[in-house]
C-alpha cells in the first residue's frame, strides 16, 4: 500500500494501469481501530480472494460478485459489462448469520479471518441466494460430491453478500516473503528481465525433471522467460504442503535454470479444481501478473476421477477453452502432451513422438508413493533431482514412521475400550508412540458440559478428531474409542486426516449382547425410560458401510481382535 492509500489495478488484462482508491477509511480504520460495525468471520478460501480481488489479481473484478456478474459468469462466462470472467468470486454466508447480526443493504460489516485479523470493511449492496445445483452444473458440469468444490459448497452460507470493499489489513503471510509477489511487483521485477514474452507456469505439485524440461522446453520455444508461479493458497486436499513445495521450487530454481531465465513468485490463489473454466480463470491472472502465455498440461486443473471412475473433464478440454479465448486475454496457450524418458538417450520426449518400440520410463503419481515414499526409498535421479528427493523424503518419512488414527466406533458396551486398551501395548511394544482417546475420559475432560444432544455429541466426536489429527500430523498413532453413532460426523473426522492416515474400525457387536454385557447398568435405565436419547435405543446409531476393519466380539475374544488390527497395521507397511 503506497502513502497515498491507492493500490495499482490492471483494466482487463493488461491494459492501461488504473487507481482503486481505499474510500472512507479514517486514519483510526488504519491504524485498526475499527469503530463499532457488523462483523464477520470469513473461510479460507475468502480470504484468498479477497487478497487476490484487492491486490489486482482478479481485475477488472475489485470485490466478490453481486447477483447480476455472478448470474452473467454462471450462463455467459462474463461479467455483467461484457468483460470475460469464467469463475464466480462470492462471499456466502449463513441466513442465521443475517439473522442473527440484522444485516441489511447499507450495512457497514468488518471481514475478520479465522483468528479474528481485521481484514476489510464491506458496504453491502447486494444480497441473494444462490443454487449449489446450478453452481455445480454451469461451472463444473458435475453434481457429483467426489469433485472436491461441490462437495465443499454444500457447507457454504446459502446466502452471498456484495459491495465496495475498503482493505484495512492483507492477510500476514511470515513464510517466503521474497517470493510473495503481489501483480504489480511481479510485472515490475519481469520488466528487468527485458523480454516481451512471459510464460507461466501454473503448478500446485513438487517440480520433478518432467517439469522442469517442460517448463524449460516451453521458455525456449518462444524466446521467452519463465514465470514459476505455483499456488499456495487452497489446492486439492490430499496435495502435499506449499512449505514442501516451495523449498523443492526454490532449489531448482537457484540450481537448475539458467541466471536470468526464471522467476519464482508465489500465488495465493483458492483452486477450484474446475477444470477448462479454471484453466481459463489461469490466463486471466496471469495476464493480471504480465505473463502473454500460460503452459497448459494435460487435464489442467482437473481433479481426477469421478465417482464413477471417469475423468471429470476431457484431457485437452483446458486447451481448448484457453486457446478460444485467447485473443481475448492476450495469453495463448503453450500446449505439451505427456513426456517420457528415454534410458538409452537419457532425454525427455514428447509421448507422440516416441515410436512404439521405443524403450521409456515413466513414474507415476501412486508409484512415487507407494513404490519410494512410503518405503524410505529415494526417487531415481533420472525422474528428480537429489534436492527434490531428499525434500520430500524429508516431509514425507517411511509410513512405519507415520501418524495414524485408529478410530473405534461401536454401541456402547460393544468391547471398543478393551481390544483398544490391548491395542495400545502391542503398539508400543513394536516401538510406536501412541496416544488413546477414550469417549468416557474424553467427556470428563476435554467435553466437559456437553451433554448428549445430536448437536454435542457432534461437538464431542469433532474435538477427539482434532485432536487426533494433530497427534497423527506429529508422526503418533491417535487410538479413538467413542461411540460416534453418526455416519456424518465420523466421516468429517476422517476428512479431517485423509484417507492415507484414517482407519475406521467397527466393533460390531449385536445391542443383545451389549445389553447383557451393561457393566454401568445404562441400557436398564434407557429401557426402563431413565435416559432419554440413548443410542441404540431412542436414539440411532448408524454403523458403518466401508469400515477398514470389522471386528467381531462374539465369536473371538479381545486378544485375537487387537491382533487383527495389529496384522492390518502390518500389512499396510505402518509397522515394522
């Protein structure tokens, strides 16, 4: 931000530099101290855009959509003034958020981050509901949850707020300042590289040597200079850590490429992983940034399979789209199909210039972990360079030395506390560190007070998952016996952890059998109406349709159960 309180905006695409002046900020609002306004906690992913929409990143767009440019983008791909805009860019909010706050056109609102940073002042002008449906459908051309972005909006507000935005405070980042670039840094610094061309290269994975020969390839098919430009905002769950990434960047960078032939700037971008409109989103920022060309791969932005097995979007769906429009933009696409190695040459090749008996080698994404990573093995230096490798190697360590959680879940009296008691001691005798959450102990210390609605009970199972996620993020196995009787809230739990470090075992135990067992004495008082909403008998429990494990208490004893875990365990490569 310069004295004057002006930040620099790009008019659409590069064109002629304008002024957006922050209005009606008193020298207070400045310095934060913020007078007495409505205010509002906004998701990550907000915040991401409204660092991009007041840095000029997102120009012409300076504030999320109202109704109008966001129906004009979801039908026509534009703004409501013509201008060419793929992705919508909205704040949602809860209707009880509206109700609660009284909220109205005209309202001054205070946007506050996650850990309540003043952000920005909001001067509503528009509020309208929207459809998760037609999002889903006209941006994404899927209604299917397995697309990460439609399954995420079904937890947004159902109600998106727009007006001018005054910026108090862009959100702190302390991590790799030098390559936090903001647009009209970055055209400045590629201004001295004195080269008309600038070509980007958008990438939310670690570099490999595929990459850097694409990228490479692609700076000198058109004379021009490289502009890494990876995103470390929101990317797909799953991808590793920007941390990670950004050291491998910087490495290949200084190392790799030729002085005066790169430039590494980071990008606080939330992805929506939607495939050819995204691709097109891609061109338009980086046109905003000063690139005039942009390398798109195979299924840019696509985020893999569908629930059905099949790609979301065509492989050169993105190419096309951005090859369409870009006249428009003033960025042309650099197209490249997949490479490969050839061993006998020790070069990289286009695929469709490789002959059929042509000997190659590949990697692919499951083989770097399953075959390397997860076996403590280093990555060949012919597919990474020894930098990247031990980086990763680095953040990613043998998976007997990973984090887990071991989620019990059972009706009460099922047996989940015993097998994970005896769970516990063969785990520490196999030298893993491990940390046991049981529901009763958890209820007389971290969820003291709740009590047993739908609502705390929710509250109750999410806290033991936080906390067994920051067990598993620090390397220790996070051993979980809560009756967790909702299907809802055990998957939140695993999401919490992905897939790779969340094991679900169901004790499954018939309600007979548990009410025989009844060393408390609570399935008499729940029949004999003491206890009101007990599980299992006024209140549901819904057992698990896909759980790891399934352990049968009647027909085996405790011992023999834990060692089924144990065995899993083994198997999976999780212990010596």
């Amino acid at each position: 931000m310069s004295d004057d309180l002006t930040q620099q905006l790009i008019s659409p695409y590069g064109g002629q530099l304008t002024n957006l002046v922050l209005k009606d900020l008193t020298r207070k609002e400045l310095l934060g101290e913020i007078p007495d306004t409505k205010s509002l906690q906004i998701s990550e992913r907000a915040v991401c855009d409204l660092e991009l929409l007041s840095t000029g990143a997102f120009s012409p767009l300076d504030k999320f959509m109202g109704e109008e440019d966001y129906k004009s983008v979801l039908d026509k791909m534009r703004l409501k003034d013509g201008t060419l805009f793929p992705i919508p860019i909205t704040l949602p909010i809860d209707k009880s958020e509206i109700k609660k706050q009284g909220l109205s056109y005209g309202d001054r609102i205070t946007l506050r981050s996650s850990t309540n940073d003043v952000l920005a002042i909001m001067e509503i002008e528009d509020m309208y509901e929207w459809d998760i449906r037609e999002v889903s459908e006209k941006v994404f051309e899927t209604t299917d949850i397995k697309h990460p972005i439609v399954k995420e909006m079904n937890d947004w507000g159902k109600v998106n707020i727009s007006g001018p935005i005054s910026i108090i405070n862009l959100p702190t980042h302390h991590d790799f300042k030098k390559y936090r670039l903001d647009p009209a840094e970055t055209r400045e610094k590629l201004t001295a590289f004195r080269n008309r061309n600038v070509i980007a290269f958008q990438t939310r994975n670690p570099l490999h040597r595929v990459h850097e020969e694409l990228t490479k390839r692609a700076a000198n098919n058109v004379n021009g200079v490289l502009l890494l430009h990876p995103v470390v905002g929101m990317t797909k769950p799953g991808d590793v850590d920007h941390f990670t990434r950004v050291r491998t960047y910087i490495e290949l960078t200084e190392k790799y490429y030729k002085p005066n032939s790169v430039l590494l700037a980071l990008l606080p971008l939330a992805m929506r992983m939607g495939g050819p409109r995204e691709a097109l989103w891609h061109a338009i920022i980086r046109r905003n940034y000063g690139a005039n060309y942009l390398i798109v791969g195979r299924d840019h932005a696509g985020p893999g399979t569908n629930s059905s097995g099949e790609p979301f979007y065509g492989p050169y769906d993105s190419q096309e789209l951005v090859k369409k429009y870009a006249v428009e933009t003033g960025v042309t696409p650099i197209e490249f199909t997949e490479l490969a190695y050839l061993p006998e040459k020790g070069r990289y090749e286009e695929s469709s210039k490789i002959g059929p008996n042509t000997l190659t080698k590949t990697i692919s994404g499951t083989e770097i972990r399953e075959k390397y990573l997860d076996k403590g093995i280093n990555l060949p230096t012919w597919f990474t360079r020894p930098e990247v490798a031990k980086i990763l190697a680095e953040a990613y360590p043998a998976k007997q030395e990973r984090g887990v959680c071991l989620w019990f879940t059972g009706l009460s009296g099922s047996g989940k506390s015993t097998i994970a008691n005896i769970l516990t001691v063969l785990l520490m005798e196999h030298g893993r560190k491990v940390t046991i959450l049981d529901g009763d102990v958890v209820r007389t210390n971290l969820s003291k007070g709740l009590g047993f609605s739908k609502q705390d009970r929710d509250i109750n199972i999410l806290r033991i998952g936080y906390v067994a996620s920051e067990i598993v993020t620090h390397g220790g196995i996070a051993i979980c016996a809560a009756i967790s009787p909702y299907a809802s809230t055990r998957d939140s739990v695993r999401n919490m952890m992905g897939n790779d470090s969340f094991i679900e075992i169901f004790v499954n135990t018939p309600i007979a059998i548990c009410e025989k067992r009844d060393p408390k004495g609570m399935y008499a008082k729940a029949r004999a109406g003491e206890i009101k909403g007990f599980t299992g008998i006024d209140d549901p429990y819904e057992s698990p349709c896909k759980a790891e494990i399934t352990l049968d208490t009647v027909s085996f004893p405790p011992e023999e159960n834990a060692l089924q875990i144990l065995n899993h365990l083994q198997n999976l490569g999780l212990l010596q």
